[in-house]
C-alpha cells in the first residue's frame, strides 16, 4: 500500500501511470471527487491486488467466492463498488485478496437514520457495530429515537457483533449533566439503568452493550468504576458484551499534554474492551485544533499501556473536518461547521489552495480568505484528517499491540480509510459473539 501526496504540475493520468494502474480505479478505490483538478497535498492510496480475477459470462459472486475458497464478504470487502448491485459486470476486475498482515478489530459508531446504501457498503469492514440510538434520562430510563430493528438484522447478516450504545448525550452531543450525576449517585436507579439495558438488548437482539463516558475524570472515577462493575456483573451473567467508550478529554496546554490522570487498570477489569474515542459533533466551540493527533495519542498510550492490557484497548479516530473563521482579535475565534473529507479536499480545490501537513499531529489543514457574513474579508483555517492519518494511527494500534480501531462515525463511507486497512490487516469477524 502507498500513499501517495499530490505535489505541483501532478495530473491523475501522470500518478495512474507512474504507479501502473488505472485512472479509473484510482477514483474508484479513492472516491475521488476532483479528478480533473487535483489539490497539491491530497492523498491518494494505490494498493496492489495480490489476486484478482476478471468476470466472465455466467459468474457469480457466491460461485467466485466458492472458485477461491473465499468468503462472499471478503469479496464485498475488496471490491465496495458491488455492494450495491446484484449482477457482476462481464469483463470487470474482482480484487480476490490483498496480502494481509495482523489482525484487527473495527468498531464503528452509528445513528440509527444511517443511509441503507451507506450501511451495506460499510458492514463487510465491521467487527462491531456501536448502534448510537438511546439517551439515558434522570430516572434512569432509555429514551429511543429510531426504530433499529432492520440495522441489527442487517449487521448479524454480515456477521457485524451488534451493541447498544449507552449515553446521557444526545445525538447532537449535548450532556445531561444532571442525569449522569444522579444515576452516579444513587445504586437504585443503577439497578433500574441496568434493567432497562437488558430490556433492550433481549428486545432488539444486541449483543452487549457499549458504555460510553465523558466525564470521568480523577475527581469522580470510584463512582464510575462502582456504575461500571454493576452493569458489568449484571449483563456479563446473561451472557452479553460490555464494552466502554471513554473521551480522555485529550489536549494540549502549551508544550504539555494534558488529560485525565484516571486509574484506567480498575475500569478494564468491568470491560471486555475499553476504547478511547473524542466525540466530535456538527459543531465545535474550541480553538482551532487538529481533529486527531498523533503526538497526543502516543503519550496517552504511554500512560495507559502499563496500567490495560493492549489486547483490550480500542483507539478512536474522528473522520470529520472543521473550518473555522478566525478573528483578527486573538482572543476571539468562532464557533467551527463541521465538514466531509471530501467536502474539506473541494473546498481547497475551489480556492485553489494548497492543502498543508502537520507531521506532529499527522493531520492536513489549509488556510483561506473568505467574505464573512458582513461583507468583511475573514481568514478561516481548515482541519481535517486524510490517508496518512489514518495509517499512522494503524501504526500505532500496531506498535502497542491494541485490539483494534474505533471510528467515529461511519454514516459518510470514506472509502480512502477501509482500502488502507483491508489492503494491510485481516478484519476479524466474531460470529460465535452474534446473539
């Protein structure tokens, strides 16, 4: 696998060709939405098949997966563009395999209003599925937004482990501060969240459940360790998963990188797996920043490695971008919109700006000039994330020996960070796991 970064004077039919493949499946296999005006410094991944097969008339994809002794969803895998069709096209090219290496787990967020298509496309990459659907309230009651029950059949039937994530936010990312401190607070509504939890996930078909926190902090951890082992104790003698999602809170104050000092050692031995995650939402309302960071990762890894086994560690990656409008008061910046990889890498193309890298953080950004409301000039800088991120976070999965990678979310398919994976790691499935 190699990623290429576009330099100056570069054109696609120049990269097809210098790297021997086709134009068209360089598009295909990096969803490129500008292939005719490049941005210098956007990413494009070229991966080597270590076997195809071109169709013929007649074939089928259970009769080809049967010809190579592979599964139907390692082809779906490897070739993303049939996922949403019930015919092969004679004469097109079916990547058979990549040569893999280690194996890795996948664990992607969800909301429940995810596009079918969308869903389809991304199942055959999942080892988990983290069903974002429910707000737990003050009486420690689980409020629904959508009707999950067709997204659960559809995980099971491309053997995706289906969890219930289970929060005080909502959907927009609002926190019930009151809610989460009450239920902290108090072992009967504990015993009713736990309850409810079972109730839906016998009711739904889950396999387990996805805890997510956003407030443990050093301050209140024996509270939340005393609510994570009950839930644990409870759902793990029904048979079920438990997973829990933590945001770190991770930042950077100066030349130091801080977070929250928490005794993560107690909290994973009430999970299955402990995954380490920054939500991020349609808006942010923080100092423009990298949406991930390498550096950042890397020293809170340092911290909780010796503390949790590596094996039962998920490390998250935000796949968004943020614009933000600067002020030319430094004290006062503005609210950032959210933004599609694909809609930061147009965005560059339509001002015709170079798109820059961060080696610290491992991230891409730009800077451009804009008219704001008011008809004033207004400088905006433009975080997101692209092909080297992502592998430099698989390195470090690597590197610490980790389960797997969590992604936040998959409702958009970024089709750049599944071919990086697919092409390097053998995904796993747990079938045995699928209630």
């Amino acid at each position: 696998m190699i990623i290429h970064v576009v330099k100056p004077g570069e054109t696609l039919t120049f990269i097809a060709d210098y790297y021997g493949v086709s134009q068209s499946k360089l598009i295909q296999d990096n969803d490129i939405i500008n292939p005719n005006e490049l941005v210098v410094g956007q990413t494009i991944v070229i991966a080597y098949p270590e076997q195809t097969y071109t169709v013929e008339e007649g074939d089928t994809l259970e009769g080809i997966a049967s010809r190579f002794n592979v599964t139907i969803l390692q082809l779906l895998r490897n070739n993303p563009s049939i996922s949403d069709r019930t015919f092969l096209e004679i004469g097109e090219t079916l990547v058979i395999s990549y040569k893999t290496g280690r194996e890795i787990t996948t664990n992607g967020f969800a909301y429940a209003f995810i596009e079918k298509s969308t869903l389809i496309k991304t199942l055959p990459y999942l080892t988990f599925l983290s069903l974002f659907n429910y707000t737990v309230n003050k009486d420690a009651e689980l409020i629904p937004y959508f009707d999950e029950s067709e997204i659960i059949q559809l995980a099971k039937a491309y053997d995706v482990v289906p969890l219930m994530s289970l929060t005080t936010l909502t959907t927009a990312g609002v926190p019930d501060l009151t809610a989460a401190n009450q239920i902290l607070l108090s072992d009967s509504l504990q015993e009713h969240l736990a309850d409810n939890t079972l109730k839906v996930i016998q009711s739904f078909g889950y396999s387990g459940v996805n805890i997510t926190f956003s407030f443990l902090s050093e301050l209140n951890q024996e509270l939340y360790h005393s609510l994570l082992s009950k839930l644990y104790n409870r759902l793990k003698k029904e048979g079920y998963l438990v997973f829990s999602t933590i945001n770190p809170n991770i930042r950077t104050l100066g030349d130091r990188v801080d977070f929250s000092q928490v005794d993560y050692g107690a909290l994973s031995k009430y999970a299955d797996t402990l995954g380490f995650s920054n939500f991020v939402w349609g808006t942010n309302y923080g100092p423009p920043t990298p949406v991930s960071s390498n550096y950042n990762q890397q020293v809170f890894l340092n911290y909780i490695t010796p503390m949790v086994p590596g094996h039962k560690i998920e490390i998250g990656t935000p796949v968004i971008g943020y614009d933000w409008e600067l002020s030319y008061i430094s004290s006062i910046v503005s609210n950032a919109t959210s933004l599609t990889i694909n809609a930061a890498i147009q965005l560059a193309s339509n001002f015709n700006i170079p798109i820059d890298f961060d080696e610290t953080s491992q991230t891409p950004f730009f800077l451009y000039n804009q008219l704001n409301y008011y008809g004033l000039p207004a400088r905006h800088i433009v975080w997101f994330i692209d092909a080297r991120t992502i592998n430099s976070i698989l390195d470090l999965i690597m590197e610490y020996g980790l389960q797997g990678k969590a992604i936040w979310n998959v409702m958009i398919f970024y089709a750049q960070m599944w071919l990086i994976i697919n092409s390097q790691y053998k995904i796993v499935k747990f079938v045995e796991l699928i209630k």
